[in-house]
C-alpha cells in the first residue's frame, strides 16, 4: 500500500511538472545541449583570474546547486529569473561601490559580469532534470537568463515628471580569441551609470541601462537552441520605453583614442565574425523590410557634444559612410555621408553590431513617430587599451593600472556627454544641423573593417 502511494504520488508530481513546462516542450525531454564556442572559452587562465578575484566565481556553482533543487519546468524559470536578476544586481552594485568587492580586481570592471554569465548559461544547456526538459524549454531559460542578467527587463523610471529620463545601452567584451582578457567600456559604462541621478542646468536625469550580446542571431530574431529565443532582442528591449524616455543613446567600443558621435547608420551587416564566431554578411533583417530605409540618422545634438569639454579623448561627429551609389555597383567612401537612392555598406560606426544596434533603436525610433521629439543616436568610446609592457595577451596580466584609468576615464567622458545631451534637450534635437567645429569625416585610425562594438 505504501509503495502503491509512492508510485502515485510521482506520477501527480510528474504530471503537474508536464503542466508547468511550456506547451510545446515534450514529455520525454532532450538531453543536454553541448557548451557554444563563447561558453568554451570560461576554462581559459585569464576568465577564471577574473571571476576569483572578483568574487564572482560562485555565481555559476550556485547556480547550479539552486537549479539542481527544481522539482518543476515553472520552479526551474523562477530560479532563473530570480539568479539573473541577482547577478544584475551584483554587477551594478559592485561597480558603483556597494557590498563587498569580493577581491583586488577594480570595481569598474565589465568583465566579471560577463564570464559569469557564461557559467550560467552552461550550466542551462548542460542540465538534464529528472522531470525532462525540451529544446524549446531550454531555450526559453536561456533567453529569461539573458534578459535578467543583462538588465533588459530591469529598466525602471520614477513617475512624475520633475526628472528627466535617459537609456543608455552597453556591449558584451568582444574579440576574445585575439585577447581573452579583453574589457568593454561601453560594458563598464552601463554598470556604472545604472540607476544613477544626473545632476543638469535643467534638473535631475535618472539613467537606466542594459548590456547587449556581441551576437548576430540575438539581434536578428527568430530562436535558436544555440542562443535561446533572444533574437529581436534591442526592439524587444527599447520599445516600451522610447515614447517615454527623453533621451536614448547606444554606446559601443570604437576606435583607438578617440570618441566619435555616428551621423548615420547602415542597413548593413559587414560579416565581422561575432562572439560565437559566426559571421553575417546581409541587410539587417527587421520586420516589415519592405518599408525598411538604407539609412537612419542621429538626433542626438552633436555639435554640442563636440563643442563641449567632456574629457581628456577628442570627440569627432563622424559623417562618413561608404555605400554603392544609385546605378553603381561598387561601394564608395563618402565623408559627408549617403548619397539620395544609395545603399548601404558601412555606417559611420562601420558595419558590425555596433552600427546595427544604432540602426536598430533609431528605426525604432522613426517608426514610433519620434524621430523629431527624441535625441536618439550612437556614441563610440575609445578603445580600451592595456598599459605599456601588458599588450601581448599571451604574458599579459589581466589589469593594469593604466587600463583601469582608461576605462574609468572614459566612463566619466560618456557621462559627461550624456549630461551635455540632456541639457540640449529643451532646444530640439533637430537643432544641430550643421557640421560642428569637430567633424571628421574619415573614419579615422584603429578603425577595424567592421569590428566595432
């Protein structure tokens, strides 16, 4: 009788897990999906120094204890919400000087944030649950880890209308394989600016931000085991918020020892290999193509910016482009930017994702009726360099103290550029219509072909 009992009540507990998966995950489940290429790299020297002396190489061993606790398909995502929204937390606050530091690694650090994640994720795609577990269902955990742990569906604005409200969105380091112990300060800047209270000549301006993967699929839409359901993922994230915001600028890493404010934006994809290794060489596919422009342009007041003094790295409104022009048939550099009926090969923040998440939100933001009432564009940051005597990533450490003043003094230039930006609000982002005293055309040096991000 006892045993008849058991048998029953697994049965019911099985039934109710059935009941709590996704419709279209099956009874049986799947096994384990293997680690991707960017998971494979985490069992590198450099990764692992990162997370220990940050503190953060607990988070994916108790990631895995928690996940191994769920008796549900339903316990299982709360877990992962949960986790992921924990790990935002942690990232935000250990950059802006809260909680412990949890080892030597500077708080302005992007990267364990990064490589924490991976172990998550790999933890997902390797977990086989007793109750079975889909492809689908996997892959829904996989993108409701991505969106909490990157703070995407964080974005959070005080009511009221005394404060201004401001998005600004980083980037995952990239280009791994050339220096795995590579940072992104367009990373660092969203975690330091999170949540933050801007103090401008017209008041108070909250900052909410998000981290964005260096990931074709992600942006294209669609789902994938590989990646989770995250494609369309900046739509995704920026329309719930553009009619509400007062200001939205996407921020990238760019070229070396300089800051370049994008004019315009390609619908292009320029087949950079991203972070998976995986290159796309295609327009940017976005929903309802037929109406989709060659161009997007920036409405950000970029002959403030260039006017103002912001930091120590010189700021350019970049204007060119290179397209194909109308009848042609090879793409041409054009500094002043396209030509009527051109298309598109390159932005002025290139061809990679960079361009794209540029070309992206300010689509969006025509096609929600903003283009004239919403300063929306492109910053690119300089380029992240390690310090004399550290660049061969073979020998290198992973910090330095002139990597940590960069990164730093590039965060505060991206503030200080944002706070020019709001206080230019008032006066219309339509106003900068001229070329400003920093125009440069040329791309200008430690411009990669496509890699900028």
């Amino acid at each position: 009788m006892t045993s008849q009992h058991v048998r029953i009540g697994i049965l019911g507990l099985a039934l109710l897990a059935g009941l709590a998966a996704p419709a279209t995950a099956s009874a049986t489940g799947t096994s384990a999906a293997p680690p991707t290429v960017e998971e494979r790299r985490l069992d590198r020297a450099a990764p692992q120094e990162i997370l220990r002396r940050s503190g953060f190489d607990t988070v994916a061993p108790g990631f895995a204890r928690a996940l191994a606790g769920a008796r549900s398909y339903a316990q299982a995502e709360r877990i992962v919400v949960r986790e992921g929204a924990e790990l935002w937390r942690r990232a935000v606050d250990r950059a802006q000087g809260r909680g412990p530091a949890g080892g030597d690694l500077s708080r302005d650090d992007d990267r364990p944030l990064y490589w924490a994640r991976l172990g998550m994720t790999r933890e997902v795609r390797g977990w086989e649950p007793e109750f079975g577990l889909s492809a689908t269902g996997r892959a829904r955990l996989l993108d409701k880890l991505e969106q909490t742990s990157r703070g995407q569906n964080a974005i959070r604005y005080p009511h009221g209308e005394d404060m201004k409200r401001v998005l600004v969105t980083g980037f995952d380091p990239f280009t791994l394989d050339r220096d795995v112990r590579i940072s992104n300060p367009s990373g660092a800047t969203a975690l330091a600016l999170d949540g933050t209270v801007i103090e401008t000549a017209d008041g108070p301006a909250r900052v909410e931000t998000a981290v964005f993967p260096v990931r074709w699929q992600d942006f294209a839409g669609g789902t994938s085991q590989a990646f989770g359901s995250g494609g369309g993922t900046v739509e995704r994230t920026l329309r719930p918020h553009l009619p509400k915001v007062d200001l939205v600028t996407t921020v990238s890493q760019g070229r070396v020892g300089r800051i370049d404010i994008e004019r315009t934006n390609g619908a292009w994809r320029g087949g950079f290999a991203d972070n998976e290794n995986l290159s796309r060489t295609e327009t940017v596919p976005v929903a309802d193509p037929a109406s989709q422009p060659q161009w997007t342009s920036t409405t950000l007041p970029y002959a403030r910016i260039v006017a103002a003094s912001t930091g120590r790295f010189p700021v350019y409104d970049n204007t060119s482009v290179t397209e194909i022009p109308a009848g042609g048939t090879g793409p041409v550099v054009r500094p002043d930017g396209p030509t009527p009926g051109s298309s598109a090969r390159a932005g002025g923040g290139g061809d990679y994702l960079s361009n794209e998440i540029a070309y992206r939100a300010t689509l969006l933001r025509d096609r929600l009726g903003l283009h004239d009432r919403l300063p929306a564009g492109h910053v690119h940051t300089p380029v992240l360099q390690f310090g004399t005597g550290n660049t061969d990533p073979a020998t290198g450490a992973v910090t330095d103290p002139e990597f940590v003043r960069n990164r730093l003094d590039i965060i505060a230039q991206v503030r200080a550029i944002v706070t020019v930006a709001v206080e230019a609000k008032d006066s219309g982002p339509g106003q900068d219509t001229e070329a400003s005293p920093g125009q440069e055309a040329d791309a200008g040096p430690g411009q990669e072909a496509g890699a900028a991000s």
